[in-house]
C-alpha cells in the first residue's frame, strides 16, 4: 500500500509518452498525478473513462480538448470529461503539470508499483 503522504515529485516516475513522466498518489476514489513533460515532448490524442482536472504549474502547454486548442500557462486549470478526447503537445521549455482523475487510475497505480519494484 502507498504511503498516504509522498514528496510527489521524488515518487517513482513511469512514463506516460515518449519525454513524458508520470508520478502519482492514489487513494481510494482517485489518483492525483504530477505529469512533468519533456521539452517538445507529446501526449497522443487518447480518450479514457476517467474524469481529469488539471492545474499547468510550470511552462505553457498546447492542450487540444474535443477537438479545441488552448494555449494554457501556469495557473491555467482545463477539465477533460470521461469519454472526451484529448491530447497535449510543449514547446522547447517543457512543462509540469498537476492532473487529478476519477474514478482511480488503476493503470497508473500498477505502472507506478512497477517502477517501484513493489
């Protein structure tokens, strides 16, 4: 079982993409993942049944939401609906961004105990 209190951005990292990194802590009900991107680093066009809330805290990130374009910067917050496709793409600064999802990402769980060796 994780710890209920982690340095999320020491946790161990899976990759997400190609030059993207993910870290995450869940809980019971949903998984709160910090996501820090490469620079020119992408995350394909992807759809999944979870709800997302994000919050861009460093960078500017080109996050394409049901086929609309937005340019967001630290503080920008964006929710992506279940079923909904998306995707992102950085420039050549790179980005983090914090990303909260529900129901609990088991993948990442799974992909995080990996990484782990747990």
């Amino acid at each position: 079982m994780q710890s209920p209190v982690v340095a999320l951005d020491s946790a161990p990292s899976f990759e997400l993409a190609p030059g993207v990194i993910g870290r995450s802590l869940s809980g019971e009900r949903c998984t709160l993942n910090r996501v820090e991107l490469a620079p020119g680093s992408s995350v394909p066009q992807h759809d999944h049944p979870h709800e997302q809330i994000g919050l861009v805290l460093e960078g500017r990130v080109m996050m394409t939401i049901d086929g609309v374009a937005h340019d967001l910067g630290p503080g920008d917050a964006y929710v992506v609906t279940a079923g909904v496709r998306h995707g992102a793409r950085v420039d050549d600064s790179g980005a983090v961004v914090l990303d909260m999802f529900t129901p609990v990402r088991e993948d990442y769980r799974a992909a995080q105990a990996a990484a782990s060796g747990s």
